[in-house]
C-alpha cells in the first residue's frame, strides 16, 4: 500500500513513509564551518589527519595506561595463585579467599587485563577455548536479586563459559542435578580436571563480582556461607571490585562478623587518581622520548585538572577529553598541515593550491604566514610564490617540533632538580600540572629562580648528589638533543670535575648555568610562527559537548532549527542569516522556520494561559504566509511556457463566517500576489486538503511540545493549555 493510501486509511493505526533526500542537499559533499578560507575537501583530509594524530596519542595513553594497572594485576593473580596454599595453621576451618580491588579511576580495560592474565591465555579467552590458567566468571548485581538466581548464576557461568573442553551432553531433567547445586559445579569440575593434563598447576575457580555495592547484602551473605562449604573441594576465589574508597572499609562495615570470620580478605588499591592524570600528561606530552603530534594546552590541562577533582577520576573520561580537545582543534582549516604539505596530493601541495576553488584557502594561509614574519622584510610579500608559503609551512613546523622538543628537555630537567630538592627536604609550592602551564606558557621564572636558589645554598654533599643525576639525565638524551644542548652539558660537566674543590663555588657557579639555559629554553610556543597548527594554545574547551546543558539544547534547537540541520553545517550560514539581509522582519522570518519553531514563538509569545484555538489561527496566519511565498518563489524559477511563467493555484483556508461562499472566497485577494495568481481559482477540494492539512500539522507540532513537556493540560478549560517555559530567549 502507497503512502497516501495508508494516510487516508482510517484503520491504519502506523504508516511508514520513506526517506527521500532532497536534490537540494547533493552538492553538500563537505562539512566545514570555515567554507570561505578552507579547501574543497578540507574537512576529508582533517579527518584522516585528526585519525591519525589521535590513534598516536590513544596508544600511547593505553600503553601507559597498562604499565600503571600491571602491578594491581600481577598482585591480584598472586595472590589466587597462593590461595589454598598460604594457610595459617591451626585454623578451625578452611577460609574463602576473597580479593578486593579499589576499581576508583580504573578504566574499563583493567577487567580484560585481569581476566586474561587469569585465564593464562589471551588469544584463546576470547573465543572461550581456554586450555590452561584458571577459570573465570563474572557476575552483575542484576543477575543476583535472591540467593537462587545468585547460585544459578553462579554454576552456570562457569559450565556454559568451558563447556567446549568436555562437550555438550545431553542431560536428563529426572536424572541431573539442579543448576542451583554446587554439587553440579563440583561433578563438572571433577570431568574437566581429568580431562586436562595432571600436571598442571592448581586450578582456581575465579568468581569475579561487579559493582560490588549494588549487591544486596543478605544475598552475598548466604552466598558466601554457601560456598564456604564446599572449599576446598571446590576452590573458589572471589574477586571484589569495588567503587567505594578503601577507607572505611565497605565490606567490614557492611556486613556482620558472622560473615566475616568466614573470609580470607585480601585488599588492593590503585595509586591515588591525582597521581595517575600527572603520570599519563607528564609522559604523554612532556616525556623527551615520545612526540606527540598535536600539543595540547593549558586551558585544557586546568579543565583535565579540574574535572579529576569535582566530577569523576576515570581514566575513560581522560582519554575521552583528550579526544573531544583533538576534534575540536581540526575545525581550524590550517591543520591540515599538520604532517606535511602534499595536501592529499602526490605533489607538494602547490598544485591544489593553483586551483580556483582553493584560492579562499590560499588567502588565508598567505595572510597568516606574513602575519608572522619580521617586519624587517615587510616587502617580501610581493615575490612570494604558493612554493614560497609551503617552504614556509615546512620550516615553521620543523622550529616548532624542535623547540617543543628543547622545551620538555628543559622541563624534565626542572623535575629532576624539584624531586632532588623534595627528597632533601625543601618545600615545593607549585603543583605539577601548574609546572605544566606554567612552561608551555612561558611563565615559570618564580619557579625556577626558587630552584637555582636553593641549588645555590645546597651543600658539598648534596652538590655530590645532585650533579651525577643531571650528569646521568643528559647522558641519556638523543644523539642530536645531546649536540643542542652541548653547552649546558659542559658546564655540568665542569662543575662535575671541580666538586671536590670549593663546593660553593661549585654550586653558585651551577645555579647561574643552570638558571641561564632554563631562562633560553622555556618560552611561549605561541612565539613560534604558525604554532596554532601544532599547539591548542589558549582555544576553550569545548565543554557542551562533554556535559551539555539540556535546556538550552532544547531551546536552542527550537528557536534556531537552521544552525542545527545537514545543509548549514555544510555552507557555514543559515537561512535566517540569510534573510536578514533582505530586511525582513520576524514575521517574515518564520516563513523559513518548521512547523514546531512557528508554533513555540507563537507560545512564548503568550500569556500563561493559551487559547488553543487563537493559537491555531496564529499558526495558520503564517502558514498561508509560508506557502504564498514558496509558490511565488516557485513561479520565478520554473521555466516558461508560451513565452509567460506559470502561476500556480494558491489555496486559501476558508472564513468561519462564509461556508462554501465561493464567489466571496474569489474576491479576497492579497495585494501583495501577482495579477496572473489573483486571478487563478481554486477547487472546494483543494481548500478542503490544505485546511486538513493545517490542523495535521498544528496537531503534530502541539504534540511535540506536549512531549518535551513545555505545556500542561488543566482540568478548568478543555480548550486552554499552561505554559511551563517563561524565561526562553527569543531571537533579536
């Protein structure tokens, strides 16, 4: 059945109308909100640039990310690797292990690192085929609302999880035990113990419990008394993760003693998460060994700093800021020279640029680098060539990669003296993420004039200490950092060899040097020409994307559809922007406006109480507007016929004083209509439709309005509505 005969189908209760895009939209084959100054395919090639950048950096987090779990890892299969062997003699009965992990801040990787190490071998857990290590299940508080579900949970995780190494048998419902019984998990366990090789290590029946606070306490504890009657046949090992902080204890001050003496705890907690987001920034974008593409700044690390403080300390929402920080940083169309200069080409890039369509882009980067240069060669512009700016895109990117490099030498060089003072008792203000700010800034001369101070005043054998560290740390360097930085490593050098002789010499000596060489080292990276290709800089973080507000969301999209939709994302502009120009007033500017932003600037338009109908009338009045002027753009376009353009038949909603006065209805015209549409006439059919029509479409938008909840129904008026909203802004 066609669309329009299951619209008139008054059985039809769903209809299903199919998408059809407009041929309007065809041409939108790139998003951009800089169309004037970007390239054809800009935002393509951002893309793959912005993939590539952030792949390199979300490996790099990952990787340090698994360096910072391996010890919470490695501790907890220890420790059920000793379960049932590390017993205290002289207990009345076997205890159940139990492990408890602090999972606050962990991301959600940790699970599959443990399971993995557990399970002994990784290609093989993922597909179930486990032949070695010890047997893991994992159980959700959903699973578990009584002691039934929780036992059958329990028994069948682990036989349908393994169930590949002993086959599937048929089993009798008569004859097999319940799979509530652990005595089904023991006979199970029994079978797959012979079937593997006897010399294997201890097996261990691994019980890994999620959110461990949402369980419900009576159901853990039978759970527990339950199991704690079956081991050591069954050797069980339950793994607790939770959310709450160690201290006070969530399971000691939860649940009974009765419970607990049942229990062998064994408690882990993860580094503090403070010190785990200064780990992964400090290696990340401050480390001498890895260069990231993209240098984040420090707007952003005060909003990493900041949202580690007040909201949540996972390390998914770090990589998640870092992510929305790359993608917003990519709008800017000059990145695309983040790599090199070849554009997406085979060439150097000159002949994109030579294009037409790429002139806008041509400008922009023409401004931009002469904009940066010495006012010396102010001249220069007029002989500059498209190979001139690339060969200038080129240089700047290498001052810029290599002046970030100089900077975290310097920087690390800052940390090895501010832990060397710490350790020796001095007192450290500045926190590392201010460090942090402070140097990608250019603002850290409080700092280390402090630091060369107390370097001054240090003793003979602290000089001794210190100088074999800084000795060791430039030594370690690369090859060509170590021949940039040959002057500040023969300095150390000399006052290495001359420590023995005066040490406060030595030391006064050293301080000038070293204050000298952090002074030349730590500058601004905005002071690199084109640095907004490489660095964030000060840009504000986009945080609406992050946390949105959903209120002015919602608002937003209702009185500014446009901004919202695939065609302005495309061009840069909106349709309201572009009737400003032709001086039409509100009015007017609803005629470009959907069906639901019509009827809510009407509704905040009103009273706190709305008469349904006048709102309908109002609504209607643009409608006619909306379609006179749709027609009459329509007439201008379409191609003529016999040398005159047609005139499309333009249906009027009939007055409530004239019914089927159609004489009257012809006399009506709106002056403002061309004689030839004046004088077309229309059908009763044809006002009948577009009256239907009107009421589907202000029934429709009313039920949008209701939904989002901007209005409530009152039992007083059957034809009146409140408002809820009142202090919406309306568009100037």
């Amino acid at each position: 059945m066609t669309p329009d005969r299951a619209l008139e189908d008054i059985n039809q209760t769903t209809v299903y109308i199919p998408y059809q895009e407009e041929d309007e939209q065809d041409d939108h084959d790139s998003y951009t909100l800089f169309p004037d100054r970007d390239l054809p395919n800009g935002y393509e090639l951002r893309l793959e640039i912005y993939r590539a950048a952030w792949l390199k950096c979300l490996t790099r987090i990952q990787d340090l990310t698994r360096a910072l779990h391996a010890p919470v890892v490695d501790k907890v299969s220890e420790l059920v690797n000793k379960s049932y062997i590390d017993i205290l003699p002289g207990l009345p009965y076997v205890e159940l292990p139990v492990i408890s992990v602090s999972t606050n801040g962990v991301s959600f990787s940790f699970l599959d690192e443990i399971t993995s190490q557990l399970e002994g071998h990784d290609d093989d857990a993922l597909f179930g085929d486990v032949n070695g290590g010890h047997l893991v299940t994992h159980i959700f508080p959903s699973d578990c609302p009584n002691i039934s579900s929780a036992m059958k949970t329990l028994v069948t995780g682990f036989i349908t999880k393994y169930t590949r190494e002993l086959g599937s048998a048929k089993r009798k419902p008569g004859n097999s035990l319940s799979t509530m019984d652990l005595n089904l998990l023991q006979a199970w366990f029994d079978a797959l113990l012979r079937v593997r090789d006897p010399n294997e290590h201890e097996i261990r029946l691994v019980v890994v419990l999620h959110d461990f606070e949402q369980f419900e306490p009576p159901v853990i504890q039978d759970l527990f008394e339950i199991c704690s009657l079956a081991i050591p046949r069954l050797p069980l090992v339950f793994v607790l993760l939770l959310a709450s902080p160690p201290s006070p204890s969530y399971i000691h001050m939860t649940y009974p003693r009765r419970t607990l003496s049942l229990l062998q705890i064994r408690t882990y907690v993860f580094p503090g998460s403070n010190d785990v987001l200064h780990e992964i920034l400090l290696k990340t974008f401050f480390d001498v060994d890895f260069e990231p593409e993209l240098m984040i700044g420090p707007v952003q690390i005060d909003f990493l700093v900041d949202f580690f403080e007040r909201y949540s300390t996972s390390l998914d929402g770090l990589v998640s800021i870092l992510q929305l920080a790359h993608m917003k940083h990519f709008e800017e169309p000059l990145t695309v020279f983040l790599h090199n200069e070849r554009l997406g080409s085979s060439d150097d890039g000159s002949s994109v640029l030579s294009e037409p369509t790429s002139f806008g882009f041509l400008d922009a980067l023409f401004t931009r680098v002469h904009n940066t240069q010495d006012t010396i060669h102010h001249r220069e512009w007029l002989n500059t060539s498209i190979d001139g700016l690339l060969s200038a895109v080129r240089t700047a990117r290498k001052t810029f990669r290599w002046r970030v490099r100089l900077l975290r030498v310097a920087f690390q060089a800052i940390l090895l003296i501010r832990t060397f003072m710490i350790s020796e008792g001095y007192k450290a203000e500045a926190t590392l993420p201010e460090l942090m700010c402070g140097a990608i800034r250019g603002r850290i001369q409080n700092v280390t004039k402090y630091l060369c101070t107390m370097v001054k005043k240090l003793r003979k054998e602290q000089i001794n200490k210190l100088l074999p560290e800084l000795r060791d740390f430039f030594a370690s360097l690369p090859d060509k950092v170590q021949e940039s930085e040959k002057a500040v490593i023969s300095r150390i050098d000399t006052a290495f060899s001359a420590r023995d002789d005066e040490a406060h010499v030595v030391a006064g000596l050293l301080s000038e040097w070293l204050l000298a060489y952090f002074e030349e080292r730590i500058i601004s990276l905005e002071d690199t020409p084109l640095w907004d290709i490489w660095y964030t800089g000060s840009t504000p973080f986009p945080t609406d994307l992050l946390n949105p507000s959903i209120r002015a969301s919602i608002l937003a999209g209702l009185l500014y559809p446009q901004e919202f939709s695939t065609s302005v994302a495309a061009n840069g502009r909106s349709v309201h922007n572009n009737t400003e120009g032709d001086g039409e007033d509100e009015d007017d500017s609803l005629l470009h406006m959907p069906d639901t932003t019509i009827l809510f600037r009407r509704y905040l338009e009103s009273g706190k109480m709305i008469n349904v109908y006048d709102w309908f009338e109002s609504f209607s009045v643009v409608l006619e507007a909306q379609k006179r002027h749709y027609q009459r753009a329509q007439s201008r376009n379409l191609p003529e016929h016999n040398g005159r353009p047609p005139t499309p038949r333009t249906p009027r909603t009939p007055s409530r004083h004239s019914r089927g006065g159609k004489g009257r209805q012809r006399k009506e015209k709106d002056s403002d209509d061309p004689p030839e549409q004046q004088a077309e006439e229309e059908t009763e059919e044809e006002t009948e439709n577009w009256r239907l029509e009107v009421q589907a479409r202000f029934i429709r938008a009313l039920h949008e309005l209701d939904y989002i909840g901007f209005i409530r129904h009152t039992g007083r008026r059957a034809d009146h509505v409140m408002r809820t909203v009142f202090d919406a802004p309306i568009s100037e």
